[in-house]
C-alpha cells in the first residue's frame, strides 16, 4: 500500500461516528493503522491497471502487483471477489467474511487467497497494538503445498517511515534461489540505505508449505481458500 492510500485510510478510521465520543489521536493510533490497511485490502475498490501498478510499491526478483505476482503463480483469475477473505479476531480466531464487507473493529490480522491448480495467499497483519507497523506479504504454493515464491514487506511509520522489501523465490525442496532486499523511504518512494530501525525489525515470513498457515483447517482442496500469516520470530 502506498503512504498517501494509508493516510487516506487513516483519516477515514479518525473520523468519529455520528454521536460518539472523541478519541486521542494518539491513543487510537495502532487501531487507525490495523484499520487502514485491513480495510484497504479487503474493501473492493475498482483500479485501472496503471494505478495498481503505481500502488503495489518496488519490484525485486518477483513482481509484486497482485495480477503479475498471479500470472507467476498459476493464478489466471486474480479478481478479489474470486478470493477466499479471512480475518482474526483479537482472541485469536480465524474466520471467512464477505469480500465486500469490512473487517470487525477488533480484527488485527487478515488475508485473502485464490485457489486453482497453486494457491496464492496475500497476508495482512499488525502486529504492533500502539504503533503504525504493518507487515504484508504474498506467497505461491505449488500443488504440493511447497512455497514457490515470495515477497514480504514490513513498513514501519513510526521508527524510521520507511518499508523493508524482500522477494525471494524458492527450490522444490525448499532452499532459496534468488533473494532480494531492499528498503524504501515512504514519503519519496525512492529506495534508501538500510536504516538502523530496521535492526529490530522481525524476520520475513517463515512459512514454507501450506499446511503451516494457521488458518489452513479452514482450507478447502476444490474451492479458493484461505491461508494467512502468523506471528513472525524477532530475530
């Protein structure tokens, strides 16, 4: 998600209903950026190609639009309607929503995955409660359920307003092929030097098969399922 699609997100989630309280800026700041970007990746919103390219950020050594990322996959249908949508509650639970319904106030966690010969799984999570730190990724399972290919993004606004951009992809018994790092500060978009916040920064993803998804008893082997990420180990 681009800085200026997060803001405007933001200010959507900031902006009180009729008749309710105010609250702190600053006190609802991590519940803002949950929020945001839950509500950016599961609400249809109709993009012309040019603007979803512009929107997906930097490219390594696998595309990372959505449509690109699902041509390498296997995945001819990439239309989010044509998705299974999943969403964490705050005790833990995962669950199926409508993929043009909104998330519940309380979900931190979601994600989105296409099924048709691989999978394709597209993670959302915040796992930061106080601060604006998101972690996304997208990941391609071949038929056997081994990762294929990745890309992890893990953006930081408060630290550093900048975006760790990592693409890897993956031999059939699992050891990297080609990997790619790079960070990119979010209010230029132009790739930076590796700030010193990034030292503790969580690993990548760690998943590498499809059965290690939290949610994959909620899979489903002949319809689009669902998978979506967990939290990663600091390193």
């Amino acid at each position: 998600m681009s800085m200026h699609g997060w803001m405007q997100d933001r200010r959507k989630c900031a902006k009180p209903a009729p008749g309710s309280p105010a609250r702190p800026l600053l006190a609802g700041w991590g519940r803002m950026a949950a929020a945001a970007v839950l509500i950016s990746s599961l609400v249809l919103v109709p993009k012309s190609s040019a603007q979803q390219s512009s929107q997906e950020g930097p490219s390594g050594v696998v595309p990372s639009s959505r449509t690109s990322f699902g041509s390498l996959c296997g995945i001819r249908d990439t239309n989010v309607q044509s998705a299974l949508h999943l969403a964490r509650s705050k005790g833990g639970k995962w669950a199926a929503i409508a993929s043009d319904k909104r998330p519940a106030a309380g979900n931190d966690m979601a994600a989105r995955v296409w099924h048709e010969k691989n999978w394709m799984v597209d993670l959302h999570d915040t796992p930061a409660p106080t601060v604006p730190v998101i972690h996304t990724g997208q990941m391609c399972f071949d038929p056997q359920g081994r990762l294929t290919r990745m890309v992890d993004r893990y953006m930081d606004l408060a630290e550093c307003r900048c975006m760790r951009f990592t693409s890897l992809t993956f031999a059939p018994d699992g050891t990297v092929k080609e990997q790619e790092q790079k960070f990119v500060d979010q209010m230029s978009g132009a790739e930076m030097a590796k700030p010193d916040a990034a030292k503790g920064f969580p690993s990548i993803w760690e998943y590498r098969r499809l059965e290690q998804l939290p949610f994959n008893s909620l899979l489903r082997p002949s319809t689009p399922t669902a998978g979506a990420p967990g939290t990663p180990k600091k390193k």
